[in-house]
C-alpha cells in the first residue's frame, strides 16, 4: 500500500511541477512582454519629442510643467498600487501605458545633455546589466526578502540623500549618491524579480483578470528599476554635449 500511494503522489507532482512552470512562464513572459512595451513607448516618444529641439528647450525651461509632470507621475504610481483590486486589467494597463507616455517628456531632456551615442552605449550596458540581475533573482534558491528589506530601507535614503543634494549641490556626494544607487536599484531589480516568480507561484487564478493585473504591476516595477538604474548609469558613462 505505502509503495501504491507513494508512487501515485510521485506522479501527480510530475505532473502538477510542468503545468506550473508553463503558468509561471506564461507570466514571465506577460511582465517582461509590457515592460518591454512601456520601455520602448517611452524610448519612442522621447526621440520624436527630442527632435523639435525648440520644443524641447520650452519644455525644459517651463519648471511648473517638469514639476507638474513629476507629480501626476506619482501620484499615477501610487493610485495605480493602491486601486489595481479594485480597477480592471484594461484600466490598469491603459495607467501604464500612460505612466510611460509622460516619462518620455522628461527623458526626451536627456538628449539636450547626452550625446545620442553615449544614451545607446548606456542603455546596452543598461540592458545586460539589468539582465544579469534579474536572472540572477529569477534562478537564485536564496529567500530574498532579507535583502528586499535592506534595499528597500537604502532607497528610501537614497530618496532622501537626493533631495538634500537638490539644495546642498555637493558634488562629492552627488557621486556617491549615483554609486550606491546603481547598487541599490541592481539589488532591487534581483528581489523583484524573484518577488514576482513567488507571486507567479502562489496566486490563484494567474491567467484570469487577477493575473493580468499582477502582470501590469509587475512590469512597472522592473520598469522603474530599469529606467533609474539607466539613469544612475547614464551619470557615468553619459558624454555631455
């Protein structure tokens, strides 16, 4: 009897182990899907918006408009977090979308600064950079909750440590500043990734509606690592113009 019912258990997990991995695959490739969207929707608009370089200009000189902008951001990300069980899949990927739409007003500044080939470079090194450290969260065996804890506490004083240097303007302190937030958003960029692999596994329901807003909310989240993490990089390699 124990040799029946333990090979009956055995194959009910060969069987329930494949059929996991293909949902948790699934919504890997939903998250990394619109990520990638929102990525290249702001790409795309901050390239077309850096070509009028008088639009730009205006832009950059209107401080009510950047700020304005910076704001409705987020205030988009925190009533994007706190509605998404109340709002619906099309609502939540339509906020999105929207969120990356406005990044690229304040990315299509960049090109003021940077030469284009220096933004490339860094947006490669970007690319596999990020890519190295969500791989890495997406195979580790560790629990990283320990570390999201740590990198969670770091960025909130990186956030503070920034607006600090916004008034103080130390150049010693901008750089460690840059330093340790390319740490900070390279640990995160792990954690989250294997926050959301967890959250893959565990939730009911991952291909239904549920599932297609904890997609949504996924994307944005390696999406603002990714797009701080270019930032952070861009301080170093960025040639001015």
């Amino acid at each position: 009897m124990t040799g029946y019912h333990t090979t009956i258990d055995h194959a009910g997990m060969q069987d329930e182990y494949p059929a996991a991995i293909r949902i948790q695959n699934t919504f890997f490739n939903r998250v990394y899907g619109w990520m990638c969207a929102g990525l290249a929707l702001t790409g795309v608009l901050a390239w077309l918006l850096a070509a009028d370089k008088r639009l730009i200009q205006v832009i950059a000189a209107n401080q009510r408009l950047f700020f304005g902008i910076c704001i409705a951001e987020l205030l988009l990300v925190i009533g994007l977090t706190a509605a998404i069980n109340r709002i619906s899949a099309a609502a939540a990927t339509v906020g999105f979308l929207v969120y990356a739409a406005l990044n690229s007003v304040l990315f299509s500044m960049i090109f003021l600064i940077y030469t284009g080939e220096s933004i490339a470079a860094t947006f490669f090194a970007t690319s596999l950079t990020f890519g190295a450290a969500s791989l890495y969260g997406y195979l580790t065996k560790r629990k990283l909750s320990t570390f999201g804890r740590f990198f969670t506490m770091a960025l909130f004083g990186f956030l503070i440590g920034t607006l600090i240097n916004l008034f103080w303007a130390n150049s010693t302190f901008y750089w460690i500043l840059t330093y340790c937030g390319i740490f900070i958003f390279v640990g995160l960029t792990a954690y989250d990734t294997r926050k959301i692999r967890e959250m893959a596994l565990a939730a009911p329901g991952i291909d239904g509606e549920t599932g297609r807003k904890m997609a949504i909310m996924g994307a944005l989240t390696l999406y603002l690592d990714f797009i701080n993490l270019f930032l952070l990089l861009l301080r170093l390699f960025g040639r001015r113009r």
